[in-house]
C-alpha cells in the first residue's frame, strides 16, 4: 500500500510541475511548432546510444527537460528551454548544438546529446 501512495504523489508531483511550465502557446506566441533531432552519445565502443526526434505543439507542456538515458543516472538530463527561448525570442528557424549530462552517480559528462531545434512560426495575417 505504500508504494502505492508513495507512486501516486510522484505522479501528482509530476502533474503539478508540467501544469507550472505552462503550454508552448503559453511561454512561446507564435510558435507552431518545435522538434528537437538528437542523437544521444554515452562513453563506450558503439558510442551512439540512439537517434530520436519530438515535436511540440501549442497545446503541449512546454517541457524541454530531456531525461538522460544513461543507466544509473539521477537528477541528470539535457535542459534545452534556454535553447527554445532564445530561438523564439530571435524569430530564428534553426539551431544546432551540443548539451552534456551532469547527473549525479556518474561523473561529469558521462553522456551528451548532438540537437537540432528547428521552430515552425504561425502565418501572420497583415491588416
């Protein structure tokens, strides 16, 4: 029964934080759309973990938060919010970088994702 209830208030600790962030319409006007492209590294011999691609929204949860897929890794992961803010904030349609995972239980840059963010922006209708 206690991992029950212990499950549940992550889960309404969860809801609570992406209900915080606000919706893409909410944090960025304008915007149609956003995909990230990743290619996620880890150290190794084969040292491409995976490839994926997601796409926002306007009714979506603006969370940018990305989750490490390293095995083992707490509290780590890839925050590109300061990445889509400054594109909207730019009017600009592309950018691409690298981030590093910082997560405890591992040292520093034990995994990082290549991104492409590319933002699709509503037509404006001049009067």
């Amino acid at each position: 029964m206690s991992y029950r209830q212990s499950y549940r208030q992550k889960l309404d600790q969860e809801r609570t934080a992406l209900a915080a962030l606000g919706l893409v319409s909410e944090r960025h006007a304008g915007v149609s759309n956003i995909e990230f492209r990743m290619t996620y590294y880890h150290r190794g011999l084969d040292s491409i973990l995976m490839k994926r691609t997601l796409s926002f929204l306007p009714a979506d949860y603006a969370n940018f938060h990305i989750k490490c897929m390293e095995d083992g890794c707490t509290g780590g992961g890839f925050d590109l919010a300061s990445v889509v803010a400054g594109l909207a904030k730019s009017r600009k349609k592309s950018v691409t970088g690298k981030l590093f995972c910082h997560g405890k239980e591992h040292t520093v840059g034990h995994a990082h994702i290549a991104y492409e963010v590319n933002i699709l922006y509503s037509k404006r209708v001049n009067r």
